[in-house]
C-alpha cells in the first residue's frame, strides 16, 4: 500500500475558463488486481495492454488504486510531479524477493493480459482470491511460480542422453558392476 500526501492547489480549469481551488487530501493505494479491474470495466480495454495512456486514464487509474473513502473528486486533479513520481515508482516495484531467470523464449505471447485472465489464472491455479488484493507484481510472481513449479519435467536431449550413458559405462566398468 502506498500513502501520498497530494497538496493544496489552484488550478486554472480551461474547459470552464475559471479557477478551481483543489483541498489537499493524504490518501491510500493499492495496485491490485481489483484496481485493474475497476479501470477496465470503466475503459474497455486492456491495462496491462502496449497502448500508451492518456492522462485522463493514468488520473482515473489512481482513483481506481484509491483505498480511502470519500476523496473529494477535484483532489486528483492536484496531483503534483512528485505525487505522480512516488506512484509510478510504487507500480513498478517488485513487492517480492523472488527473482527468475531471463526468458529465452524467441517469440513473445501474444495474448493480450486482461483482469480476466489473471482471474482464470487465479482458478486455474487454485490461488485464493484474496490474492487479488495484493500489490500486483506480487500475484503475478506468485502466478509465474506457480506455473513453473505445476510444469512437466523436460525431457533430456539425445546429446544429454548419450553423454550421461557414457557416464554411467564408464562407471559400471570402473566397478566391475552390471548396472
């Protein structure tokens, strides 16, 4: 959970050609599942998706993170550089010690990650759903653990083979026994 102080300001509202004196607020965050969920419903596409957002949608993200009640709408929009500097840092932390190794897969997937996906996964998985209230890269590393350690072995290459063969002749013979 991230706590931002968001300061008192007056802003010049260009669509009402006047000014709008925003009260500051100290509010919290999460970045969860149910975040992204709320913001998808709203906006019809993907979160998670490799289209740039719009400041109108980075805003109503961090109404759609917003954990305390009854934040005066007009608050966000007082949102100083800071504020949104603390946010994006806070998104992009790892939230989790688990690290994994580099993915040499050629080709990326190209299925487009939505809040209901990552519900599918959730079930799939059988991972409780008070999961989805965690901070995001941590459910999705949990995810991925879960997926590797659910996948089958991988089968041993010939090259593989051959060599551990070999190793294990050289061993028989070395004491004079059948296997």
């Amino acid at each position: 959970m991230l706590t931002i102080t968001i300061p008192a300001a007056e802003l010049w509202d260009e669509k009402n050609e006047g000014f709008i004196n925003t009260s500051g607020a100290t509010i919290q965050l999460e970045h969860s599942l149910v975040s992204i969920s709320k913001w998808e419903a709203k906006w019809h596409k993907a979160f998670l998706g490799k289209k740039e957002k719009t400041e109108e949608e980075v805003l109503d993200y961090v109404r759609c993170m917003t954990l305390t009640p009854d934040v005066d709408p007009n608050v966000y929009i007082g949102l100083a550089e800071q504020n949104i500097q603390q946010i994006n840092v806070y998104i992009d932390a790892p939230m989790t010690a688990t690290k994994f190794p580099p993915d040499n897969k050629k080709g990326n997937s190209r299925e487009t990650v939505t809040s209901e996906l990552i519900y599918y996964w959730l079930i799939s998985m059988n991972i409780p759903f008070e999961c989805q209230y965690w901070h995001l890269n941590r459910l999705l590393a949990l995810i991925k653990v879960c997926s590797l350690k659910n996948q089958s072995p991988k089968k041993m290459g010939k090259n593989d083979l051959r060599r551990r063969n070999a190793i294990n002749a050289k061993r028989r013979k070395q004491l004079h026994s059948k296997g």
